[in-house]
C-alpha cells in the first residue's frame, strides 16, 4: 500500500504518474490545503532553476476526462489566480511518468522560456469581457432603420393566416434581411465595445461569437495597477449599452489566451 505523496516525495512515491496543472515561479506558497484530482494534494516539482511545476499524483486505473477532472484542473489554476501567483496554465489532460520525469523532460530543458513567459504574465490578470444583444431591443432597432425590413414585416403581419404559404419565401427573405442587418450591427457594435475596454488593457484576443445574438467574447491581459480603471470602462459600457446589450465581465481567469503556444 502506498503512503501519500508529499511535496518532498519519497523513492517510492517520486513514481507515481504526476499530472501537470501549469508552471510557476521556485519557491512560491500553494493556497492551504489545495486540492487537485480526486482531492489529492497539490505540490511543486522544482530542480533547481526559476520555474516549478504544480501537479498532483494522476488517477491510477481510470482515464481522464470525467466533468469532476475538468472541474479540478480549473480549481487550481483558479486557486493560484486568486492568490496573485502568477501561473503559466496548461491546457487539461498534461501528465508525465514520475515527479523526476516532471524535473528532466519539463523544467530542464525549459527553464528559461517559462520564466520569460512568467516575467511576460507578472502582475497581470486576464479578463474576459462578453457583449450579448437583448434581443427585443435589437429587432425594434433593425426595424426602426431599416426600411426594407420595416416594409416587409408590415406586410407579412397584414397576411390572413389562411395565406400563410402563399407569402413562406417572403418570410425567408425577412429572416435573412434581418440576419444581414444583425450582422452589420454587430460588426460596429464589437469595435465600440473592444474601443471602450482596450485603452486600459495591455493586449486583447478576439474569440468567434458562437450564438447570433452574441455580440462580443474577448479576453483582455490587464496590469494589476490598471485593473481598476479597466473595469471602470465596463462599467460606462454598460450604462451607454445596457439598454440594448447585456455586458458581462469574467475573472480574473488564468490566462490561457496569452500563453505563447510553443
């Protein structure tokens, strides 16, 4: 029977297959008591240089990618996060053999990039801001300036419901007016909402919408001494646009989407 993993390790226990949550400076405090998969204790692996891994011993005899095993993962990056470490998350599924495989084939062939990218994220926060369109407002807007739609929709309202076939292409056409309406919309309406939140970010990432009536989903890098004046101007976006778009401000999150990928 095993003993439990301790941050030092022991002969035996330096075996066992560690999952990797992310790299962060040698030496930093762990949040008590941090928990990672199946609640197993969260350590460092260091060797000696300036970056360290945080992991936590892998599952024996079952694969990853139960809802809890995501759920964990994003625990402690959170955790770090909230603790103003600063983090180079990985992305969920990264394991290695043994803790001395973490210290050969992670960190020593790396050190100096990781703590480059640690130097580049230090005393930054990543922050995801989202625009949604109320639906209802937005439609009365197309239709107040689109005379096309207007016209269209005042028609097909007028259709005795007994002529309903008689007018579907006509209904196609409305939706894809409208659709193409939405669009220009939402093209102007991402450049005031990425205006009004970059001027107090240092580097932003556009995500694709992934529903209609999405208007924005973008991440923002944002010094810590900026923070305030970052969500400042989310604050006036959402008393110019509230009306018409709902505005959510997410995080601070670990910063994925300013990791460089290689």
């Amino acid at each position: 029977m095993s003993t439990p993993q301790t941050p030092g390790g022991s002969e035996a226990g330096d075996r066992i297959p560690q999952y990797v949550y992310g790299v962060t400076r040698s030496g930093v405090a762990l949040p008590p008591d941090l928990a990672g998969l199946d609640d197993r204790p969260v350590s460092l692996v260091e060797n000696g240089g300036t970056a360290a891994a945080v992991v936590s011993d892998l599952p024996a005899d079952r694969a990853l990618g139960e809802r809890a095993d995501l759920v964990a993962h994003q625990r402690v990056l959170n955790a770090l996060v909230d603790a103003g470490t600063v983090v180079l998350p990985f992305r969920f599924g990264a394991a290695l053999a043994d803790r001395g495989a973490v210290e050969k084939e992670l960190l020593a062939d790396n050190t100096e990039r990781f703590a480059q990218v640690l130097d580049q994220l230090e005393g930054r926060v990543e922050l995801r801001l989202k625009g949604t369109y109320v639906e209802d407002a937005v439609l009365r807007e197309i239709m107040q300036n689109d005379p096309e739609v207007a016209e269209l929709a005042q028609r097909l309202r007028e259709v005795p419901a007994d002529a309903a076939d008689a007018v579907y292409y006509d209904r196609v056409r409305l939706g894809e007016l409208i659709a193409q309406s939405m669009q220009r919309l939402r093209e102007s309406d991402e450049q005031v909402l990425l205006d009004g939140a970059a001027s107090a970010a240092e580097a932003f990432t556009r995500k694709t919408p992934a529903r209609e009536e999405d208007v924005l989903d973008a991440s923002f890098l944002v010094s810590a001494d900026r923070r305030a004046a970052f969500e400042e101007a989310v604050e006036k976006l959402g008393r110019q646009h509230g009306d018409r778009i709902r505005i959510r401000l997410i995080g601070p999150l670990p910063p994925y989407d300013f990791v460089p990928e290689a």
